[in-house]
C-alpha cells in the first residue's frame, strides 16, 4: 500500500503532482478502500497503519507570467473602458478612472 501512495504523488511524466492534486488523489484511494472493506472485500483497512504526507512543493514565480507595473497600469486603464458608455448614467466620463497613472492616459470629459 506504502507504494501505492508513493505512487500518488507523481504524475505521469514522473515529476511530483502539486499538493492538491496529491491530495485529491488520495482521498479517492483511501475512499475507494474505506468502500471496498465495507463491502467485505477487504477483512481491515490496509492504509490505516500508514503515516503519509502531502509531499510539499517549491513555491516559485515564473516572471515570465507575471505582469509588471507597466503591464498592470495599463491593464487597469483598459479595464475602466470596459462598460463605459460616456452618457449621463457615468457622468458623461470616458477615459481612465481618476486612479489610472499610465502617462498620456487620465480621466478626461467629452465636450458636450
């Protein structure tokens, strides 16, 4: 059973699963069993005995997926676009909300 569960804890290309993956897996197995003995299947609970761990993962960031200040003011300046029509129901606003800092960006008033 020990082997089993060592076997958890991988995936298939060998490399250790990330430690909700391990878990989930393992709350299937020891579902499956816990099943199997009440069936009558099993006479006892093999994994009971067995002390296991989650195998714990280096918790690293890829800079490559992570945006920069830059890329974040830009994105925030974006998004106040979404949904904004211009008309009364904003106070006649397009552009920027008044907390976007992207230079040549800000909150500017239509001429009406």
């Amino acid at each position: 059973m020990r082997a089993v569960m060592q076997a958890l804890r991988l995936k298939q290309d060998g490399t250790v699963a990330a430690p909700e993956t391990q878990r989930h897996k393992s709350m299937t197995f020891v579902n499956a069993v816990r099943y199997a003995v009440e069936q009558g299947m099993l006479d006892s609970d093999p994994i009971a005995n067995i002390n296991w761990r989650i195998a714990k993962t280096v918790k690293q960031v890829d800079p490559r997926v992570v945006a920069n200040p830059a890329q974040v003011r830009s994105l925030l300046c974006a998004v106040s676009y979404v949904g904004s029509s211009g008309g009364p129901a904003d106070g006649g606003r397009s552009g920027c909300s008044p907390a976007c800092t992207t230079p040549g960006c800000g909150q500017r008033r239509r001429s009406r």
